[in-house]
C-alpha cells in the first residue's frame, strides 16, 4: 500500500532510517516489503521499530549499483512509497537469546529492543566502520555488559578490532538456548557453521540473511 | 596499466547484436549474421566471420571481443560424470558438471558464483557469494565444453540461485531457445530455486522452461531450520502461486527432496507433502543427502528412502529416486564449490 513519508534520516553516511504511519501489527523481527513503484521490485527490509510504536521504520543503506536504495535515500517527507503488510518469520521471543548482526543486520534486535525483549539477551554486533554502529547509546544502555561491539576494517579504542568470530570462538555458549544471526549471507554461514561446531543444535539457531 | 578488457559478443541476444551493429554503422542484418556465427557455427573469433566486410569485422574487433572461455580443468568420475572448473572476466571460478546417461548428455550449469541463501545441507551456500554470471558466462558452459554437441538436456542446478540472477538467467534462456540461437526446446531446459516468489512469478510468465522447486520439508518451522529462504519466501506462498498456474501440458514442475536421516522421512512428512501439493501435476524426486564436512545432517538409510517413496507413490504422488552421479569428484547435487580457489585468487 502507499504510505506517506514522515522521516529520511541520514544516520551515518549512506545509511537510512526511513519512517512512515504504523498501519499494522506485526511480531519484533518481521519484514516488510518497499518499494517507489511497479517499475522496480520492491525489497523486504525488516521493521527497525517497536511494534507499540506509531511509526514503521526500516534501516537501509544505499547500495551503489543498485537500482532502489540510491532512489529511497533521496525520499522526503510527504513523498509516496510503497510499503507492504509486515510478513516473516524471524520472531524474537522473551527466552534468553543471543542476537548477532553484521551492519543494517541489527534492525531486527532494534525492533525487539523496542518491543520489550531485550532481557536476558546478548548482543554482538559487527561491522566494517565505527560509524556503522547504529543506535549503540541505546544498547549501552538497555544490554550493558551483554553488548559486544567488533570493527573489522578500523582501530575504534575499547572495541576489538575483527568479527564478531572472536567473541563466539573464546566463549561458553549455552546450547539450550536460541541464536538469532541478521545480516550478509558470508557472516550468516560462517557464524552458523562456528556454532554448530560448538555444539549448539542447528534447531536452536534461526538466520536471516539479507538477499 | 590495467587493461581494459572488450565487451564480449558471446551473451548477447538478438536486439543487443542488432543495436551494436547499427551503432557501428552496419546494415541491420548484421545483427543476425552476428547471432549464426556465436551460437550456430561457434566460431572462436571475429576474423572467422567470413560472410562480414573486412570493414565490419576490423569495426567489431577494435571494440568487441568473442567472450568465450575454455575450461580451465576437468575432472572425470568412474560414472561418466565430468565437473568442469571455468573461471570468469572477473577472475572468479565455477564450476559445470556433465552427467552421461545412455543416450542423454545433460550439463547443469552454474548461474552465481557462491550463493546468497545458505541452505544448511549444501556446499555452494557456504562459499557465501562473489558475484552474478552474465547469461555469456552462463551459456559459455554449455558452448565450452568438449560435449557441447551432444547436450540434450540442460539443469539450472548449478552454484548460485537462478532467481537471484534472473535476468541474466532468463536471458541465457532466450539464447538457448531462440532460433537465431541454439534453438533447443524450452522443454529440455529445467530452472531449480528455492522458491523466491517475485522471480518465480516472473519466470512462470516469461519462459516456458520446466520448474524444479527445492521443497526439502513441507513444514515451516524445520525448513526455516534448513533453508533461510523461509523466512523471507515461505514455501506455502511457492506453492500457491504454482497451483495458479498450468502444469498439464508439457510444462513441468518438479519437487527436489533431500531425505535427512530422522529430520524430513517420517509418515507426517509423506502426509505433509500429500496435502501440501494436492492439485498440482507434478514429480517428487528424492535425492541422497552427500555429506558435507561440519554438517550435523545425516542422510536416510536405503530402507526408509525405498519407503518414503513408495509411501509417496502410494498416496499418488509420482516420486522417484534420482541417482546419484559424480560423487567421487564433488560434482554431485550440493556439492559444487570453488570456495577455496576463491580464497587462494583473494590472496593474489
């Protein structure tokens, strides 16, 4: 359905959050799909809001040679885009957990964050730049100790510079709970595989990967 | 000074061979002319084209290479079964196996190098993705290789996901079919994905090729487990658009299974499935899970593969068993991988 645009901000160089009315109810951790109009396919993109909130957001960063993003960053408010129901199946629920994200990854954590299931969970978060790491105030707070940050292209003080590899190789990762993994096929795969090396049972871990 | 590699000539279709022609100044024919020596005659260069002017062939030269690339290596299995290594303008690598039978040569071509989808059981997935093959690349496989004269059959099953790439793939397609190309029939020509849905309604509408559909589990919450894909695309949506669409003809679809040892073999699955695709002509084809290293799956024992089937069949499923062919080279279903010649060329 078409929705009119409330926000486009710039977050970090390159990167969205796209704001537009809340029209639905939807589980943390679900899709919608946007797109400008029939011509392009839209793409799914998962809801980076609280599911109380007024506002549906989406975290989206522009992708040189593709053919909707460069187009969404330049959206104002007021302008049309199109925005489906919320769909999916990557659900967070009140269990411990552990969430791990590469970059624009982290909207579904966010989403959970804001819909009152971020207790007893860990969250690992990695990316190429420190700029990337979108709403960190906001962890620091809400997850403290249970926040972990890794850079892998830049020296940040205090934050381990590599993947988010060098946390789950080292730790003790209990096996009777779940592992949310968001983000780029490569990270999602190679975290899959790490764990499932651990022992922690494929059953347990849920990925969505960013097609 | 890096060089600045030509477009290739090989991949393009029959407008694009026309546009490039007018834009040189050739007659408009030219484009056709083109088209017989790339996919008819399969010449090796611009200077065999002998029916075009000295003129239009120095013009094509000085700004369009052919494209075509030979295999870099080839390895044979005890069963016939060749898997080609082919490495792209990018300087990544693919693989194509050939698999002999009696009197069919079916090549199943690769459209991705690596693959966005990370089902668990297959290897490709785990290489990650490195890049989109243009429908040349795609089609070079069939055209490079030393049976090119004897496929019958072609398979998008491949590294990669067809619909990922669909453009491209669809585009191969229309160089495979066309007359002006290698003018088989759609009808030997098979698509396998694992289900997007706005490719596959493209697919439907735009191609005549057979489906294949990697179904896996009719349950949600356990091919979440196998596949990512259902997250985003769940298999009831596949199969809703699918029953939207005529498979009585000579159009098929087909349903890929890899039977896993106490995850997707039990009586609730054969009901599952029974339900599932009630209403939709099709096949099942049950498919021998080949290990892969670190994977906690295991692939059903004979007894239950044997009965899985004949339940399937019972229930007026038409299912079969697909052989396995090639697994001594890795050339098998979910096994081809170049992940570590990708690693070895990133240190280059």
């Amino acid at each position: 359905m078409i929705q009119t645009v409330i926000r486009n901000d710039e977050i970090a160089p390159g990167t969205f959050l796209l704001a537009v009315e809340r029209q639905h109810d939807f589980q943390p951790g679900e899709t919608v799909k946007v797109g400008l109009d029939d011509a392009l396919p839209p793409r799914i993109y998962s809801i980076c809001s609280g599911n109380q909130e007024d506002e549906l957001r989406v975290l989206f960063n522009i992708k040189e040679e593709g053919a909707l993003t460069p187009n969404l960053a330049q959206l104002q408010p007021g302008d049309p885009v199109m925005v489906s129901e919320p769909g999916g199946s990557f659900s967070g629920t009140a269990d411990p957990a552990v969430w791990i994200a590469t970059g624009t990854g982290i909207a579904p954590f966010y989403s959970m964050l804001h819909s009152g299931l971020a207790a007893n969970k860990t969250l690992l978060h990695g990316v190429r730049l420190a700029e990337q790491f979108y709403f960190s105030p906001e962890w620091e707070e809400a997850l403290g100790d249970h926040y972990h940050r890794f850079c892998s292209k830049e020296d940040v003080a205090g934050i381990p510079r590599g993947r988010v590899n060098l946390y789950l190789d080292r730790a003790a990762l209990p096996a009777n709970q779940k592992y949310y993994i968001c983000g780029q096929a490569t990270m999602c795969v190679e975290v899959r595989d790490l764990l499932i090396a651990k022992g922690i049972p494929f059953g347990n871990i849920v990925v969505e990967i960013y097609f | 000074m890096v060089p600045v590699m030509k477009p290739a000539l090989f991949g393009k279709n029959l407008t694009e061979l026309t546009d490039l022609a007018l834009a040189l100044g050739l007659p408009k024919f030219t484009g056709k002319q083109l088209a017989g020596w790339l996919y008819h005659k399969q010449v090796d260069s611009i200077a065999d084209m002998s029916n075009l002017s000295k003129k239009a062939r120095e013009l094509l030269e000085d700004q369009y290479c052919i494209g075509v690339h030979e295999p870099v290596k080839v390895q044979a299995s005890t069963d016939g079964t060749k898997k080609y290594l082919f490495e792209t303008d990018a300087e990544q690598f693919i693989e194509t196996a050939m698999i002999p039978d009696k009197e069919r040569r079916t090549v199943c071509v690769s459209s991705q190098v690596g693959c966005k989808m990370g089902c668990l059981f297959c290897m490709t997935g785990k290489q990650g993705f490195q890049g989109q093959l243009t429908a040349g690349e795609i089609v070079n496989q069939i055209r490079s290789i030393a049976e090119r004269d004897e496929v019958s059959n072609i398979v998008y099953m491949g590294m990669g996901e067809p619909f990922d790439n669909l453009d491209e793939v669809l585009k191969s397609i229309e160089i495979l079919t066309s007359e002006w190309g290698y003018a088989m029939s759609p009808r030997r020509i098979t698509v396998s994905s694992i289900g997007i849905t706005p490719g596959l309604v493209r697919f439907l509408r735009e191609c005549e090729a057979h489906l294949a559909i990697s179904l896996h589990t009719p349950f949600h919450a356990e091919r979440q487990q196998l596949m990512p894909v259902q997250i985003a695309y769940p298999l009831q949506e596949v199969i809703d658009e699918i029953k939207q669409w005529d498979f009585s003809g000579q159009r098929r679809v087909s349903f890929e299974y890899i039977v896993f040892h106490g995850l997707n073999d039990t009586p609730q699955h054969v009901q599952e499935l029974v339900r599932m695709l009630n209403g939709i002509r099709c096949r099942i084809n049950l498919i021998r899970f080949h290990p892969i290293p670190g994977t906690p799956l295991i692939g059903t024992d004979e007894q239950t593969l044997q009965g899985f089937k004949d339940q399937l069949n019972n229930k007026g499923l038409f299912t079969t068993i697909r052989a396995s062919r090639g697994q001594d080279i890795f050339a098998a279903c979910g096994l081809l991988s170049t992940k570590a010649l990708q690693a070895e060329a990133a240190k280059r």
